[in-house]
C-alpha cells in the first residue's frame, strides 16, 4: 500500500506552482515513460514514477540583465536538480510519504542530470537514477521546448489517476509473486 499517489503530489499546491514552471505536460509525459522503463529494468514503479513526475520540480525563471529570457544562459547557470531535490523531499515528508521513499526520490532527482556537475554521472547511477534521467530524456525537444508544451491540470489528474492504477496493480502483482 503506498502512503502518497501521483494524484496527491500534483493536487498540492507547491507542485502546481512550480510544475507550471517546468511544464504539466513533461512532468506526466516523463512519469509514463518512467513506469515502462521501471518495469523493463526492475526498479519500483512507485519511486520512478514519482521521482519522475517531480523531476523539474526545482526550475525556475531565468532571465538576463536586459529582463529577457535567455535559454542558453540558464543552462549554463542552472541548478535545477538541487533545487528540486529539496523541494520534492520537502513537500513528499509533508504529504506523509514514507521517509525511505523520500530520500530515495529525492536523490534520483538530484542525480537525474549532470549538466550543473563539473564531471559525468555516467556508469554512476543507481538504477532508479538512470530511469529518470532516460524518461527526461525521452520528452526532451531543442532549446527545452518539452517544458512549453500544455496540459490542462483536469486532464493531468486523469492520466495521473490512470497511472497510479497501473502503478497499484504493477505492486500488487509483485506481491503476488512474492506471496
Ligand atoms: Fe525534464
């Protein structure tokens, strides 16, 4: 049984902020991705699919000293993953999430990129780590068109809803098999 859906995280407030930031549309599209690529490497579902929902959690707005946006300016200065790590552990440990969990899905998403890193994280990453960052990158478009593409928050909690069954009945068929 799993203390917190994907349902509950996007209802609460802080995640509709800044997910309206980062882009409703990649945060869904990435936890789908996440749920397939769990199954085929055999991590959780749970924390992939969560871990990948809130990934860009951390973005934020960038601009430079003209007060226009500059795309690759933010690149270069951007910490989203850490930003992000904290708020998404913040916000899990308030909804009730399992402390483990938290840490776990916080870490994945500290690590889901190295672009802020002065070295690589390749070969280095859990399991867990590695499906996140394949998610991402599998919704990415040039110059981060991925994070404008729209979804109605009503339509979000639909395919969220839809998820989280996949997710229930994925556990459940695991414990099954244990069983
Ligand atoms: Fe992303």
């Amino acid at each position: 049984m799993r203390h917190v859906t994907l349902v509950d995280i996007f209802k609460h407030h802080i995640t509709r902020k800044y997910l309206n930031r980062s882009g409703v549309h990649h945060a869904v599209t990435a936890a789908y991705y996440a749920f397939d690529l769990a199954i085929e490497n055999h991590v959780s579902v749970d924390l992939a699919t969560k871990a990948a929902l809130l990934h860009d959690i951390g973005h934020y707005e960038w601009y430079n000293s003209e007060g226009k946006w500059d795309y690759d300016e933010y690149r270069q200065n951007d910490i989203h993953a850490i930003k992000g790590a904290e708020r998404a552990h913040k916000l899990l440990i308030r909804l009730g999430e399992d402390r483990i969990a938290a840490k776990q899905i916080s870490v994945a998403i500290l690590l889901h990129t190295d672009s802020y890193l002065p070295f690589t994280l390749q070969g280095k990453q859990t399991p867990l780590q590695e499906v996140i960052t394949l998610a991402d990158n599998k919704d990415e478009q040039p110059k981060g068109l991925h994070h404008y593409k729209k979804m109605d928050p009503s339509e979000a909690i639909t395919q969220l809803h839809k998820l989280d069954l996949l997710v229930e009945a994925s556990l459940n068929k695991d414990q099954e098999v244990i069983g």
